[in-house]
C-alpha cells in the first residue's frame, strides 16, 4: 500500500510533490506560544502547563542537534510520549535537508542560532483578543520578509510549526473564517468540547461582520499570522510545504484571504494519523476548499517500540513539522517508508541515551 495520498486538489499537491526532488529544500520550524494551552486539559504538548511553554524551544534544538538544552531529555507528552520532533530530525537528516528556526512569540528563545520576529506570545482567547491589530500587521511583516528570503536559498521551502495549543487557535480562526472544522488533537482522546468552547468565546467577541484580519486577531496566534505571509511571499519565487495539520490548513486558509499566495504553488503535509482522525475533518475541509494535501503514514504502527507506535494509536499523531519532513524524505529524497521507520527507531534509541 503506498503510504503517500493526495488529497483535495490533488494535481496541484502532486505538483508540488514534484519539487521536492530538486537540490534546494529548506525546512523552518516556526516557534510561538499561545496562553490558550494554558485552559486546562486543551493540550499535551508537554509533560506539564510548565514544560508546555518550553516544548517549541525544545523541538528546535532536538531537530538541530539531536538532543535539547533548553530541558533534559527530550519534550515529552504526559505518559513519556516522544515529540513528533523525533521524525522531522530522522527524516530531515536522511534527505540531507538544512534547517532553521523563527521565533514568532515563542514563551523562551532556544539556545541556538535562529531568527526572532520581535513578536509578543499570543493571548489565551476564551478571555481576551490573541493579538492586537498592531501584532498582526508586524507578523504578516516579518513573515512576508522571511518567505521572500528564504525563497532566494530554496527552490520548495518546507515550514513546520511548535505551538501547544494551537489546533485549538487554528480551530476558531476556522471557524471564524466560516470554515465547517474540527481539529485533531495530541491527546488520544480529543478534548473536542473544550475546543469548542474556547473557539465559541472568540467568537462570541466578533459578533459578525469581521474580515479575515479581525479573525486573525481575536482568535488566531502568532504562528498563523507569521506563517500565512512567509507562505505567500516564498511561493512568488519557490513553491511551499506547510508541514503540519490542521494549523497549517488555517494557516493557508488565511494566506489566502490576507496575503494571495501564488495560485498551485502551496501544499499542506501532514501524517495519516491527522487525515485518518475520526475527531477531525481535514480531508472533508481541504475538498472542500481545493487545499492542496499531501497524508504519510510513517509506518509506526509497525514500530517494536511502544512510544512510537503510540503516534499511530492516536497520540500526538503530528507536530514539529513530522508530516511535512516525512513527505520531503519519501518523495523528494526516495527514503523508502521502511527505511524510515528503521530511521525513527534509531532516532529513539539516540533521544533516551541523551536523556540524562
């Protein structure tokens, strides 16, 4: 069975696809904090509330250089789940891809070189707007200089994202947007209604008549306004991979609306175990749309170790830009899906001997 389905405007994300075989790729991870991860039990993208405002910083450092030094060990979910960071770091060093980082309101700056948009962390919004129309316009800014120049190094620019919270941000700006969505999760079990009653408080606040800025604004988070005009401005030059779920499917959603990214030229990747989430709905939200998708599945299901196996049975299932570097090692740098899972394995048995 091949691993790899197009999804929605299926021609367009085969096209993209293709130009991932070419010699420029570059991936960045886009870093910010949303205080909505802080409403109790929204997210698991962390061991604790605590630790959540350090996993993007963590991820960072674990895709470039193997081991965090921002937290011992590696970011962990409640239970000793792994970070999906795992595979962007075993897939992006089987295709020989570079990486960088951008800080778009992250809560703690990783202990490494990377680029900080100077932006504020976002505000939890079942009690307040996340950002001000003042943040907005500095990210869509800054994201529109940081697409440009890294469409000038890469021929197909592939950008990840490290939010905890933010399928939930990504859920009401959807919403707001007048998108029909439901949003996956990192837990197993999706805490759908909290997600919903934080989404139905942002938009308690619009109370109608808002454009996709105003939306941005009142229910969004840094990562979404940074990334919907880093996407457009690289796709005039390069074509664009927006590795993750449904964040990344908002974050094109408003691309659209906000910045007119080149036609054909950007595609959401995500994992199978996002497009196969029977709490969500990407597939019927990227048909209905005409978004570009790419789904892998990374073979985990198959994994001898437990925590692996864990993304397959529906814990964390995406993040760190997993989907996205996974498709960039597959198609673009023909690492068979096998081989990939061996390579995550591996990956593993590295992250817990660096756990000290």
């Amino acid at each position: 069975m091949d691993p790899v389905e197009f999804l929605g405007d299926a021609r367009s994300a085969r096209a993209v696809s293709e130009t991932l075989r070419g010699p420029r790729l570059l991936f960045a991870l886009v870093m910010a904090h949303t205080r909505t991860c802080e409403v109790p039990g929204i997210s698991a993208a962390g061991a604790s509330p605590a630790a959540m405002a350090l996993t993007p910083a963590a991820d960072a450092e674990y895709i470039r250089y193997g081991r965090c030094r921002s937290i011992s060990g590696v970011p962990m979910a409640p239970g000793g789940l792994p970070t999906p960071a795992l595979i962007t770091r075993a897939a992006l060093e089987a295709g020989g891809i570079p990486s960088m980082a951008i800080s778009a309101g992250a809560a703690r700056a990783p202990e490494m070189p990377h680029i900080d948009a100077g932006l504020p962390a976002g505000e939890d919004i079942t009690r307040r707007p996340a950002m001000s129309a003042e943040t907005v316009s500095l990210a869509l800014r800054r994201g529109e200089d940081a697409g440009r120049h890294a469409a000038e190094v890469a021929d197909c620019v592939i950008i990840g994202e490290s939010v905890p919270g933010g399928t939930t941000t990504a859920l009401a700006v959807m919403r707001a947007l007048g998108v029909d969505a439901r949003v996956s999760s990192s837990m197993a079990e999706n805490p759908a209604a909290l997600k919903e009653r934080a989404a139905a408080a942002a938009l308690g606040r619009l109370r109608g008549g808002h454009g996709a800025r105003e939306a941005l604004a009142e229910a969004g988070d840094p990562m979404l306004a940074l990334v919907c005009a880093m996407a457009a401005a690289a796709s005039r030059r390069s074509t664009v991979v927006l590795a993750g779920g449904t964040q990344m499917l908002a974050a094109l959603l408003l691309s659209r609306r906000i910045c007119s990214p080149r036609e054909g030229a950007v595609a959401v990747a995500t994992t199978s175990y996002v497009t196969r989430d029977a709490s969500a709905n990407f597939a019927e939200v990227a048909s209905a749309e005409s978004v570009p998708a790419v789904s892998i599945d990374p073979g985990l299901a198959s994994s001898r170790i437990a925590g692996l196996r864990a993304f397959a049975e529906g814990h964390a299932k995406e993040g760190a830009g997993a989907g996205g570097a996974a498709v960039a090692a597959v198609l673009g740098r023909g690492v068979g899906a096998g081989s990939l899972r061996a390579l995550v394995e591996a990956e593993y048995g590295r992250a817990l001997s660096h756990g000290d």
